[in-house]
C-alpha cells in the first residue's frame, strides 16, 4: 500500500481571528446588494461588533431617510460602511445623484 503525503494549507490572505479590545463597531449600510456581504465588508470585525442594514431597492434619499434606524444605539467610533446608489443610476443624472451623496454624508456625518 502506498502511504499519502500530508499537505499543510495556509491562506495568507485569510482574514485574522484576533480582534481588538477597542475596535470600533461597523456597520453594513445599503441596498440588496450588501445582502449576504457581511462578513466580506466587515471582517475584521468580531460578529458582536457588525451589524448589516439593507434596504432591499433603496436609493441614496431612502438610505438618508434611515439614518435614524442605522444609528440607533450606536457608539461614537462606530465606522458605516454605505454601499448605495445601485438603484439611483438609471432614474437620475449624474449631478443629481452627487447632490445626493453630498445628503447623505452630511446627514451621516452629524
């Protein structure tokens, strides 16, 4: 009988386990297109410190308009992470959908 080798595999590019006792908590704001992207966005991020918000066919005012449900409870180091626009590209022109943005990262600046 012929004996396998053994194979050692590593992923250097893997994400590390080890959090920190200060990082900041991250939340995952957007569109559908954040569904199921967690871990993607936020992982370096422990699971209790992440939390994903997506509002299925939402445009820039809808993800303005929550701002007050995205930050409730949060910290004051908390990192948002706004994936949005997707559903804004084919109803505006560019120049609208910029005043848009500049909306929302004042609101979410506040």
């Amino acid at each position: 009988m012929k004996s396998l080798a053994v194979i050692a595999f590593s992923n250097r590019f893997q994400i590390p386990r080890v959090t920190l006792v200060d990082e900041s908590e991250v939340r995952l704001v957007g569109d559908s297109m954040v569904r199921d992207q967690l871990r993607e966005f936020c992982g370096r991020s422990s699971n209790s410190r992440r939390q994903l918000f997506c509002f299925s066919g939402a445009g820039l005012d809808d993800i303005t308009v929550a701002y007050d449900d995205v930050t409730s409870n949060c910290e004051n180091n908390t990192l948002f992470v706004i994936h949005a626009a997707t559903n804004d590209v084919y109803s505006s022109g560019s120049d609208e959908i910029l005043d848009k943005y500049r909306r929302m990262i004042r609101q979410f600046r506040s």
